[in-house]
C-alpha cells in the first residue's frame, strides 16, 4: 500500500483587503480547502515591516495555503494570478506529499 501521494501545495500572501476576492476565485477553481492565517511581521523587497500599532487592515497580510492535485495546479495558479498579478504579494508552488489523498 501507497502511504504517500503527492500533491501540489500553492502558498499565496497577498494584502488582506484582497482576500474576499481570492477566497472567491479559489472557491470558482474548485479547490477543495484552504486555510487563512494573518502575517503579523515580515520583510519585503523595500523594508521590513510589521502589522503592530496599524489602524485597520488595509496594510495587513495574509497568507492562503491550499494543496491541490498536480493535474489542477497550473489552473489554480492562472486563476489565482489573474486576480491578484497588480497587488503586493506573491505565489510559490512546491511539492508535497500527502497521506490521505482523496481529501485534495
């Protein structure tokens, strides 16, 4: 018996204004989970930065991390890209291996 199915795992940080839009455009590719998590520091291109002492959320991060079977993630990506390619942020596709794979 196979104990380790590989999947594709997909890894979106984007600004939290935008993740009404992404949570929908993952929903519209069928992909079957996801889960949310804030950022709370990090460093980017320009400086490091960190959400403390932020009024509201518009500079907020967020990460999205969903796996998907490897015949669906180039769909997933372009889907993923088309609605957030003019925002900060950024996409990375790696492998992973699973051992329940009828759940991705």
């Amino acid at each position: 018996m196979k104990k380790y199915h590989l999947k594709k795992r997909i890894d979106i940080v984007v600004e939290a204004p935008l993740m009404r839009t992404l949570v929908s455009t993952l929903d519209r590719a069928r992909v079957p989970g996801y889960s949310v998590l804030p950022i709370v520091e990090g460093r980017g291109l320009q400086n490091a930065w960190h959400s403390q002492g932020q009024i509201g959320d518009a500079t907020n991060m967020m990460a999205v991390l969903c796996i998907v079977d490897p015949s669906r993630a180039d769909e997933v990506i372009d889907a993923v890209f088309a609605a957030i390619q003019d925002r900060i942020g950024f996409v990375t596709l790696s492998d992973v291996f699973v051992i329940r794979p009828e759940r991705f």
